[in-house]
C-alpha cells in the first residue's frame, strides 16, 4: 500500500517548509527513522525522518520548493506501485482549500510532467538548449532565451538557488532554469559554480545620481523568507494585542566594566571563554526574574490565565541574515557566567548557521535583545510572545558624571523594558529593573 509522506510540524511557530534537498532518490529503499531530504523552517534547516519501511516512489516536489504543513513531500510504497490515486487524493484535498493550495504555494511542476511524461513539442522549442558540458565561459554568456519571469519582471527562482547565487556572486539573469517553467532551482546555481561562474560581489562604479539615466532606474523585490514570515506574523500580533509601556534606568556599568576585565584575565589563564557584557546582563536578568515571577509570566488570554513559571529560562535575540532567532539559556539563574558564557557563544553559532533544534529556541520566560554593539545609546523592542517583558540593551557611554560634587569621567548604559500591562504593572517593572540595576552596579552581589 502505497503511503503519503506529508510535510511536518517541526516547530511551534512553523507554517510551511522549504525543501533544501533530497538526501535519497526514487527507487531507493529507505527504512523508518532514514533521512530522506532536509527542510528549511521558520527557525533551522532540520532533517526530514520517514516513519515507514518502503521504496521511495515519487518525490512530488522539487528542491527550493515551499510546502505548507501536511502538504505532499513524497510517496513511499512498494516497487513498482501505481501512486496516482494518492496524488489525486492530495490534489483534490487542495482544491477543496479553495485555491490556496499546495501547488499555488510551492509553484511545482504539472504533475501529468512529473509522472514522466513530455511536454509539448511546442513547449520544447521554446525551452533554451542545454549549455555544453565544461563550458563555463559559454554558460557565463546572457542565455539565448531570456530567464523565465514572474509578472512582476522578476526572474524565476527558487528562495535557495537567490540565496546560493548571492553568496557566490552570480547574477541570475546568467542562468537557464531547469524547474518547472523554467524556475531557476538549486543545482542550476551548483552548476554554475562548478563551472567557474561563481565571482567575488563587485561594488557598482561611483556614478552622482544626477547622472544616472531614467532607463536605469529600478526596483528589486525578494521572496519573504520563512523566517521573516514567522517574524512578521508573531511580533505583529504581540504589539497589536498587547498593550506595551516602557521603563527606562541608566545603570552605572564602571564595575561591571571593572570585573568583567579581572574576571576575562583569569579565563584567558585556563582557556575558557570569555565573558560579555550580554552574559553580565543574562545572569543579573535571571536573579531579578526569582525575585519579580510577574515579570517571569505568560498572559493566556484564551485560557483566561496568568501563568507564571517557576523556572527562568532566558531567551537572546540573534541577528542573521533573515532576521532574528532567539536561542534560550534555561534555568539561567542556577548557572554560572562561565557557563551562560559558553552556552551563548555556541547558541549564537549554531543560530548564524540556521543549525537551532526546536529545544533550543522553544520555551524562554524572558527576552534580551542587545543592539549596544552597533552604537545605538537606547531603543525599544516588541515583547516576544508568550514573554511578558523582553529588555533592550544600549550601548555602554563613556560620560561626564558628578560624584562627591565633582564632574568625574563615567561609564552608563541604558536599559528599557517593555512590559505587558495585561500581566505588568508600572511599579513591578520598575522594581525589576531596580534589582537588574543594582546587580549590575555591584556585580559581585551576583556571586552571593
């Protein structure tokens, strides 16, 4: 019996997949648990498990292919089994959607092609001729046939095969798509780069604007990726729906900056890793967070709850090229700074190589987002749901302040909160950002 193989739920937040690429081909049997291709999600690109023993007998869609969750990935089966009863099945449950189905999401090919058969004669003398084998400098060459491109003017391709073409500075307008209508896909760009089309990015000639011709001007839209879907969607609703205020302290950071400099001496003796600001900051919001469980909270609006948790897990907002991720150091109050130390530098790497399991970034009570690094004194963030606060970080400030009655050079930094007034009241987050301040301000308190 031939079995369906769907695209799964791999996180909390996920609404479709992307398949990057298959790890078997049709014709191969595969046992359950095998890893048949790989998904990029809202959050990570994880490996996709099969749960039956079989054949691999049809894979449905191809790689760069977007499929909503319990779309059709692939069919299992027996060698030899008739599958077009279970893709029929799936694309009348497609239908049935009113439209907004599989095939309109993911754009595949016509499944009448995909079973194997020919396209039109006509349709194959439109289609460009394959470039020869081992001539890049001819593959390099503007197509004979323009790339294939959407109604908006954009050339067809796949959201992997713009990325994998940006990173290896190819222009797409390069390329000849071998997806379905002619979509420019993954091994397109492989092609290329195997054959020596792959460039360093090079910065346009200065040229003023007022020389720039009319007929030049232009616009260039991108797919949305996964991820900045997820990011649109959730932080949209978590300022429409909760009602944000914010609280901003100054904190005196000079023996913060004072202990972190003995206290990085001491780990580059016995190689450990060194610790940030960040991980100071990490430690005293997890300390306060035992102290104000409010500001460790949850509003269930559909449940009609508050819940607050009896553990602190500390979610961190990390920047990558799609947006942002927000690994969590859980149970950070009963952890060390080494520790956070160490845990956040491998976080922060596994997030930048999109390699974060669902443990990782599921769960967090509390949010940080640090934006000092890049210069900025002070801003403020949108709330990440279910938290009930996240805190901003600014820069530290090398300022003139006044202690005993004289102007004596300081160094200041800025922390805003935003709060939830559903589940935080003024004064609870103001006493919370009191205690973050006074860790901060004495960080050996936060050793007692």
């Amino acid at each position: 019996m031939a079995i369906p193989v769907e695209m799964p739920k791999m996180s909390d937040t996920m609404e479709e997949g992307i398949l990057v690429s298959w790890q078997a081909e049709e014709g191969d049997s595969v046992s359950a648990g095998d890893i048949i291709a790989q998904v990029e999600t809202d959050k990570a690109t994880m490996d996709l498990e099969v749960y039956d023993d079989g054949v691999l007998l049809k894979k449905v869609v191809q790689e760069g292919e977007a499929v909503p969750i319990g779309g059709l990935i692939a069919v299992l089966g027996e060698e030899g089994e008739d599958v077009s009863d279970i893709l029929k099945q799936y694309a009348g449950k497609s239908e049935g959607d009113g439209g907004a189905d599989q095939a309109d999401q993911a754009e595949p090919a016509d499944l009448d092609v995909q079973e194997g058969e020919q396209e039109p004669v006509a349709d194959q003398a439109d289609a460009p001729a394959p470039a020869p084998s081992g001539d890049g400098a001819q593959r390099a060459a503007a197509p004979e046939v323009p790339p294939a491109r959407e109604g908006d003017g954009r050339i067809k391709s796949s959201p992997l095969a713009r990325r994998l073409a940006s990173d290896h500075g190819i222009e797409l307008a390069q390329l000849r798509g071998s997806g379905p209508e002619g979509r420019i896909i993954k091994r397109d760009v492989e092609a290329a780069i195997k054959e020596g089309i792959a460039r360093p990015a090079e910065a346009p000639a200065y040229r003023p604007a007022a020389e720039v011709p009319y007929e030049e001007e232009s616009v260039e839209s991108e797919s949305i990726s996964q991820m900045r879907k997820t990011i649109a969607r959730r932080l949209g609703q978590s300022k429409f729906s909760a009602p944000h205020f914010y609280l901003t302290v100054d904190v005196d950071m000079e023996q913060a900056v004072a202990s972190r400099e003995r206290m990085n001496e001491l780990v580059s003796a016995n190689g450990g890793v060194k610790v940030s600001y960040n991980d100071l900051i990490t430690k005293a919001c997890a300390l306060a967070l035992r102290r104000h469980p409010y500001v460790n909270a949850s509003f269930l609006e559909s449940e009609g709850q508050i819940r607050r948790y009896n553990y602190v897990h500390v979610a961190i907002a990390v920047a990558i090229d799609e947006g942002l991720v927000t690994p969590v150091i859980r149970h950070a109050d009963r952890k060390g700074l080494g520790q956070i130390a160490a845990e956040t530098k491998e976080l922060a790497e596994k997030a930048r190589n999109r390699q974060l399991q669902p443990h990782e970034w599921e769960g967090s009570t509390f949010t940080t987002s640090n934006l000092g690094m890049f210069g900025i004194e002070e801003f403020t963030a949108i709330i990440n749901p279910p938290n009930s606060c996240i805190l901003a970080i600014g820069g530290i400030r090398d300022v003139a302040v006044v202690k005993d009655g004289e102007i004596v050079p300081g160094k200041r930094m800025k922390l805003t909160l935003s709060c939830d007034h559903r589940i935080v009241d003024g004064a609870t987050g103001a006493k919370f950002l009191t205690t973050v301040k006074e860790f901060l301000e004495e960080p050996l308190s936060m050793l007692v």
